[in-house]
C-alpha cells in the first residue's frame, strides 16, 4: 500500500518479488512523488525482501525490529529453528536494515500504529483515519488462503482473536480492512470474513481437544487437522502448521485442559482421561 504524505509517498509493507522494487520506484516516479519512508507491519520476510533496495528508511514496531534484521530470526519464527532450505515460502539470506523503531499509538506519516498481536509478536496495522482504511497486514485472511492452510498462521491464539475482535470494531464503524494476503473488504463483507477466521479458530481448538482423547504428538495432530480440514498436506504446509499447533497446545496445556505424556515420544492428551 502507498500512503501519500506531505506530497511524498509512505510505502507500507514494500514486499516481495524479483521486479517489485523496480515497480514501485516506477509507479513514484511516474506519479511524481519521492519515496519517503518504509513501514513494514511485521517482519515476515514476504513483507520485507524488497525494502533494503528501495532508497528510504524502513521503519517496524520493536518487537520485529530484529525479525525484520536477521534471516536467522525470520526462520525461527516461522519455522522454530534454522529452516530447511526451499521449506519456508519467502526464505532468503539477506539482512534487512531497520532505521527506525515505533511504539503501538505512534503516528508515524499520517499513519496510526495499532496493535493488532498475534499472526507474529509485534504485528501491527496502519490506520490511516483521513481515508477510513486500515491496512492490516496478516492479522486476518482472505478465505482462499484460509482454505489452502486450514488454520491461520500464529503464534499466540489468544492473542489473534483479540485482534479479530478489534478489527470487527473497525469494521463496525466502516473502515476498510486492508489485509495482504486476500482483497480489501468493508462493512458486511468485512464482517463475514473476520467471522470466518474468528470460526477457524475455534474449529482448530475444539478439533485439537476431541483429538487428544488419545495421546497424540504434535506432528500427527498436524497431519489429522489437515484432514479434517480438507488440505491437501505437503510437508511445507504441516510443518508451517506446527506452529500455530505449539502455541495452541501452550494455550491448552495453560488451562490445564491438557497435560503432556511420554509415549514412545512427547505426547499430548486430555487431562484425567
Ligand atoms: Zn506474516
């Protein structure tokens, strides 16, 4: 997305893809207007490939400041380690310079940094009030995407559904959602798809709960949910879905719904079963 400030250009979240810088340099040009800063909502490398080949200072919320720098930090927190190579979709080597740090409620360009935790630790939307939009990042999906992963990517569930909740506010009070991966929606439409994620959610919990009436390790639980969420599985999309399956089991095991096992290997099932 393009903010127009101060008849200078804020590009948010500058991307990925092997022409892109050239694109958007392009497209400034040719609308006359110099690219001034860069802000990227969280530090997913598919947000922030292209930004140390764009000429203007990059700006990330402190929680990503070091996501966004360090190709390591990028793989432990999409994949929990040093990632296999080709197993993650955006992988590269590079570092990404960071200039600038915000805090949530900054403004930063006409922009207002809200929190909306959850998809990565310091996930954060871009409210731009003089144009009701609100540029969300990867804190909701487009129901495609949804269909292709079965559950969203995240790594605190508590913390996405809050944020869902927030944005269905935002929604209520007819701003236009913005998200990255997915189209742009208002009103109803808005209303529905935020409903939609908010559904996977607890789809994902309650099918993890009925699946640990047996003792289950948290690669099978990936395999099973795939099923049941008709994904065909390949071992990119199980092993980006662990993920999310660690930080649910964390929520579950915290509300002493679970307890762990040892059975040929770490194990999870229902507590007092
Ligand atoms: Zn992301």
């Amino acid at each position: 997305m393009v903010k127009i400030h101060d008849e200078k250009a804020v590009l948010v979240d500058p991307g990925q893809g092997s022409g892109r810088h050239k694109d958007l340099k392009r497209e400034m040009r040719k609308l006359g207007l110099e690219i001034r800063a860069q802000l990227t909502t969280h530090g997913h490398a598919d947000h922030v490939r292209v930004a140390p080949k764009i000429e203007a200072p990059l700006f990330a919320h402190r929680f990503e400041f070091s996501i966004v720098e360090s190709p390591l930090n990028r793989e432990i927190l999409t994949f929990g380690s040093k990632a296999p190579r080709g197993f993650l979709v955006s992988q590269f080597e590079g570092e990404v310079r960071v200039h600038g740090i915000f805090e949530w409620g900054d403004v930063l360009f006409g922009l207002r940094a809200i929190k909306l935790s959850g998809h990565s630790p310091g996930m954060t939307g871009f409210l731009d009030e003089e144009n009701s939009v609100l540029y969300a990042g990867d804190s909701f999906f487009g129901e495609r995407v949804l269909q292709s992963v079965g559950i969203p990517y995240l790594v605190e569930p508590e913390l996405f559904e809050n944020s869902i909740k927030q944005l269905q506010d935002y929604a209520d009070e007819g701003l236009l959602l913005i998200p990255s991966h997915g189209k742009a929606v208002k009103g109803d439409e808005a209303g529905k798809l935020l409903e939609f994620n908010l559904h996977r959610l607890e789809e994902a919990e309650t099918m993890i709960l009925k699946l640990l009436k047996s003792p289950m390790g948290i690669d099978e639980l990936a395999y099973r949910l795939s099923g049941y969420f008709d994904v065909s599985p390949t071992p990119q999309i199980l092993a980006l879905n662990l993920v999310p399956l660690r930080a649910f089991i964390a929520k579950l095991y915290n509300e002493e719904k679970i307890e762990a096992v040892m059975d040929r290997g770490l194990k999870w099932k229902l507590r007092g079963d």
